[in-house]
C-alpha cells in the first residue's frame, strides 16, 4: 500500500489538472455515473467538533476511496487546521487497499478547484477583481485556484482579524501576479467584486446582498453548523448552483443551513436550486443569462471530489516513484 504525507500530495497535485478533472466528476455525479452517498458524523459538541465519513466512487477515474475528516473550528488561530483528514484508496476490481493519502491537502484544493470551476462556468468572462472572505487554507487555496480561470488583476482580503487579513495579503502578493490588498471590512472587499470566495466559519452572513455589485459571482464554502455565510436577500435573488442537490439539501450534518435555513422559513423552496455543476457542464441547465445577474455556488462538499484529487495524486506517484510502499497484514 501507498502511504503519501502532506508535503507529497502537495507536490504532486496539480491545480488545472485537477479543476478539468473536477469538471468529469461533477457531470458523473449528476449524470448517476459517480456514487457519493450523504456524508455521515460524530459530533463532538463540548469542542464543537465532528468527524465525518466521506466514501467515493468515480468509475471513469476510475477510483474507489473514503476520506475522514474532522472539523475543529477552536483550532484556528492555532498551528492545526480546522479540517484534517486522510483518504484511504481502494481497488475498484477487488476492494483491496492500495493507498492512504493526506487529506488535509486534497480537502483544501478540491474545494477551491471546485469553487474555481464554478467561477469558469459562471462568473462573467472579464472579472478582474477578487474578493476573498477569510484567512485561513480556504482563503490561500481560493485566491490561487479562481486566478487560473478568470483575469484576476486585483484581489481583496477580508477576515475578523485585520493583521491575518495584511499577513495574507502580503503573503499572496509575492505568489500572485495581482494587486492584494486587505480590505477594512467585509463589505469593503465586497464594494465592486466581480467575484466573491466565502471561506469563513462566521456565525453571521459575510455576504449581505446590499454590500454586493451586480454581475458578480459568489462561491460559498464555509461551514458552521451553528450559522451561515450568506443572508436571505443574496440566496433569494441569486442564481443558485449546487454540486448535488442531494447532498446540500439534506438534513443537518450534510446540507448547508444556507439554504435549508430559508426554505425552512418559507423564503424559498427546494427549487430555486438552478442546478448542479454537472447539469451545467452537460449543458442540460443554463447558466448566467445576464451580464448583471448575481450568481451564487453553495458548496457542502462531496465525496467525488476527493475521489478525483486522489486519482490525480495516486497516478503522479506512481509516474514519479514518490511516497513509502507498506505492507497490510
């Protein structure tokens, strides 16, 4: 068995390969190709915490897997990340164990890749303009992925705590070709944003539709099971897109309190979901339809993008000789 650290499945994964290899595996999913079942969890209440299971099979990848990951949003500010997670791979043909990856990586990239595939499908072809909702992996990961598919020229990044936002900023000025910036407020990075990356575990909405500009594209990724990102007028005007309408509308731990919240309080129904990333990919639904119009990806997370990360991850082993072959037994 293949046994790959952080720092490997860092350098191994590739961010444009895996934004393309994102875009099969959503249209697998929505076309019933893929099998990502709703993720289940033990909470940890006195820490605010849980532990998550995640299993996976893309056939046209082809890969077989489960992630574990944990969510501890104390640990901010700390040196652990709030999500950590492993991914153990299998055989398709036998079921054996071939591979026992990083997770903690693979979660961060696939979740801005995906974002950024949203943004490739939705936002409008000339957004320049960035803002970045948060300071944590998500933050760093989104800023970096939406550059590879919109002309980003300027980015603005905004948190709860001003000198993580400039410690950020800085820190994405050496890496980027783009003018960054911290951003006083949410609403200031927001004031002319073509588009907005929400990574926040904020208890309040850090996207309010007043603070935003026509046109713009939002991703939501963040996660609080106690809050929400984004507020009621945003999710009522917006075009919305899922990954799975399974998945980001079902009961507490899976679904997102982003919209099972207002279709709860009879603001909308479960129909204003547009569509899936995947219907979009297939050209079964539409996307934007105006240069004005607010579009909004709501993420939860599925198992099919780890899947498609850890294909990636494996194979470049493989080609490279990289990581620690053990035995099981």
């Amino acid at each position: 068995m293949l046994v790959l650290g952080r720092s490997q499945v860092e350098g191994l994964l590739e961010m444009d390969a895996l934004i393309d290899a994102l875009a099969v595996a959503m249209a697998d999913l929505s076309a019933g190709r893929a099998s990502a079942p709703d993720r289940v969890a033990a909470l940890v209440p006195e820490r605010q915490g849980l532990l998550a299971a995640m299993p996976g099979y893309v056939p046209s990848a082809p890969v077989l897997m489960s992630k574990l990951v944990s969510l501890f949003p104390r640990n901010a500010g700390t040196a652990l990340p709030t999500h950590q997670a492993v991914i153990m791979v299998f055989d398709p043909d036998t079921g054996e164990p071939t591979a026992l990856l990083d997770g903690t990586a693979i979660t961060a990239a696939r979740t801005a890749a995906c974002s950024a595939l949203s943004a490739r499908l939705l936002a409008r072809e000339d957004a320049t303009v960035l803002a970045v909702l948060g300071t944590g992996a998500q933050a760093r990961s989104h800023a970096h992925a939406i550059s590879r598919v919109r002309p980003i020229r300027q980015i603005r990044v905004a948190g709860r705590d001003s000198a993580k936002a400039a410690a950020l900023a800085g820190e994405l000025s050496d890496a980027l070709e783009a003018d960054v910036r911290a951003a006083p407020t949410y609403a200031a990075a927001l004031d002319g944003a073509d588009i907005a990356a929400a990574t926040t575990h904020c208890l309040e909405p850090v996207v309010r539709r007043p603070w935003l500009t026509p046109g713009v594209h939002v991703t939501s990724v963040g996660y609080n099971p106690d809050g929400r990102e984004i507020d009621d007028a945003t999710i009522a005007q917006a075009l919305v897109c899922v990954e799975s309408r399974q998945a980001a509308l079902a009961p507490f731990p899976a679904g997102s309190n982003d919209l099972l919240l207002p279709i709860r309080d009879g603001l909308i129904t479960a129909d204003h979901v547009h569509a899936e990333l995947g219907e979009l990919l297939a050209g079964t639904k539409s996307g934007r339809t105006s240069p004005g119009q607010i579009t909004l990806y709501k993420s939860v997370g599925v198992a099919v993008q780890d899947a498609a990360a850890a294909a990636l991850v494996v194979a470049a082993a493989r080609e490279r000789m990289v990581g620690e072959e053990i035995t099981l037994g």
